[in-house]
C-alpha cells in the first residue's frame, strides 16, 4: 500500500456531546481506530474539520517514520487524499507525499 491508499482508508468515527464544565458542553469527535486521533470543539464543524486534518497528519507521520497505519478495513476506491489535504491547508510537504514522482 501507498500513502494515498492509508489516506483512503475509512475508520469508524465516533462523536459525543460532553460537559466539560457545569454548562459548558463540547463536541468530542474520534476515530477511535487510529490512536491519537480525537478533537474537541465547541463547534462540530470545527471538530470534523480538526479531526480530518490530524487524521492525515497522524498517517503520514507514521508512513514517513515506516511504520503501517491501522488498516481496518480497504481503502475506498473512490477518493481523493490530495484535494482533502489541499482542502485542509495542510502544509505542502503532506501534498507533495502524495503526488505522483516525476516520469524519468
């Protein structure tokens, strides 16, 4: 498998509303598959974004330290790791990752 396989790799995501004070409510989004992988936020959409962001970045520092993401299941075949890092604005070292090796 290739990095952009490990980014299409789909994991379970579990989210839950918690009350962080007495009040105070945040949004704890997880893929509890790959470990590390958890956000809070006051904001879903924040959260989401947040999660998707550390989620690539977590395997792709796995890959670039030669160690295998959990696989769970196959990656999708329909999907585009590199416009989601783009998406995300993710530092451009994770974008080149991704793109093909110049034909020699």
């Amino acid at each position: 498998m290739v990095l952009s396989d490990f980014l299409a790799v789909p994991y379970l995501l579990r989210a839950e509303a918690i009350e962080s004070e007495p009040g105070r409510w945040l949004i704890r989004v997880a893929y509890p598959e790959l470990p590390g992988c958890t956000v809070e936020s006051a904001v879903v959409e924040d959260a989401l974004m947040e999660l998707e962001r550390r989620r690539i970045e977590i395997i792709v520092g796995l890959v670039e330290q030669d160690k295998q993401p959990p696989v769970p299941r196959p990656p999708l075949a329909v999907s585009d790791p590199l416009w989601a890092a783009h998406d995300l604005g993710l530092s451009e070292r994770v974008a080149q990752l991704l793109s093909p090796p110049p034909k020699q």
